[in-house]
C-alpha cells in the first residue's frame, strides 16, 4: 500500500513569505505528526493531530501550525518564513494516537528553502 | 524530560566487517524504541522497533538490536555490513504518557570502505 506522500518535494520562499505544505497518511492511520530537520537542531517534534484535533505540540513558535481534515490529510502552514526555517520536514503517520503498539512511519520530507 | 544519546557522530566500518551503533535513552517508565535510516534526500526508513516482550528484535536489511534496561540501551548490530548500508541513522523513543512523540538521537553517519 501507497506509504506516507508529501507535497511539494522542495520549494523556495523569500523571507516574510509563508508556506504550506501537505501530507497524505498511509491508509487507515489517523495520526500525523510533523518534524523539522535541521543540521543544527537535529530531528525536532512540531505537533501531532489525531481525529483533526492538535493532541501535542512542541516547542516551536506559533507561526508554526497545522491543521488536520477528516480525511486524516494534514497540511503545516509557516508564516512570516525566517532564513532559519530552511529544514527539511517531515510527515509521519501511525495507526492510533498511543505509542505502544503504533509504530510511526515517515514520508519522504518537504526540502523548504528560505532566501 | 527524555533524551537519547547516540555517542558516536561518525563511524568507518569496512565492508563485511560487523556494525555495532550505540544509543543510550534517559527516562524513568518503559520506553518504545526504534532505529531509522536516512539516506541522503531521502526520509526515514523504520529499520526495527521494541515496544515489549523479547529484548533481541530484528529488522530489515540484516539488522537487530537488544534492549538493555540495566543499561538503558538499545545498541543496533549488523553481523556484516555492506555499501549500501552507508546512510545516517537515528535512534529514537517514545514512550505513552509523554505526548506520544519520539525524541531522536542526533544520529551516526555510516561511512563504508570497499
């Protein structure tokens, strides 16, 4: 079965521009999480929703959002892009909202360029 | 708060030789643990995970790993190695009760020599 698909692969912003980007969960799983990938910061939690409700989030400030559809399709959003939101972020889904038992899959990643 | 240790950032291994990644994990109730692999541009690719019973678990492409708990541990081995297994890989926890997020090591670059 198809796994977790992210769009669009790689796109650039300018600064004070803001972005979107979409995910697609593997069927049958209604949680998705999103994390941010940086060579400074490593892998970082951004936030999860399960049953299009935010259950978690991390420390990340709140021109970072999401939202979920019921669907289980999820999209982030980052306004006001800063040279230091270029990362590479990644979709994940999991079966449940639990983590015992819900093994957490990942998507290919969104390469976010800001100029 | 928990926290995973991965204290080799590089590593060289010949091709055949034996593998061995360590990752350390701090926190106080069980944890859920897992292994991803993450090839250049690409995402990450769940190699193995514990979440209870039999502490040797395997995994794809000829990697296991043990879960030690007097050692809060969950090291990756890989009996013989081959060049294709040179990626980054990222050791991460999760555990219920604490958001249900994982929380990453920050990851071991897999060099191979032919």
């Amino acid at each position: 079965k198809a796994g977790v698909t992210q769009t669009p692969r790689y796109l650039i912003k300018t600064r004070g521009q803001q972005v979107t980007l979409s995910c697609s969960p593997i069927s049958g799983h209604r949680s998705v999480s999103w994390y941010q990938q940086t060579p400074g910061q490593g892998l970082q939690f951004l936030f999860e929703y399960f049953s299009e409700t935010q259950r978690n989030k991390g420390n990340f400030p709140g021109r970072f959002s999401g939202r979920q559809f019921s669907n289980s399709r999820s999209e982030m959003n980052v306004s006001t892009l800063e040279l230091g939101d270029s990362a590479l972020y990644l979709c994940a889904s999991r079966r449940g909202i639990e983590a015992s038992g819900n093994t957490i899959y990942f998507g290919e990643g969104s390469w976010l360029t800001v100029v | 708060a928990q926290s995973v240790t991965q204290p080799d950032i590089h590593i060289t291994v010949s091709e055949g030789a034996s593998l061995e990644l360590r990752c350390n994990y701090s926190y106080g109730a069980t944890p859920y643990l897992f292994w991803y692999v993450q090839s250049p541009g690409q995402g990450l690719q769940l190699l193995l995970k514990y979440f209870s019973g039999d502490t040797l678990v395997q995994g794809i492409k000829g990697f296991e790993a043990e879960f030690k708990r007097s050692q809060s541990s969950f090291n990756l081995r890989k009996p013989s190695v081959h060049w294709s297994d040179a990626a980054e890989y990222f050791c991460a926890v999760a555990f219920t009760g604490g958001g249900n997020k994982l929380t990453f090591g920050t990851g071991t670059q897999l060099k191979v020599e032919l």
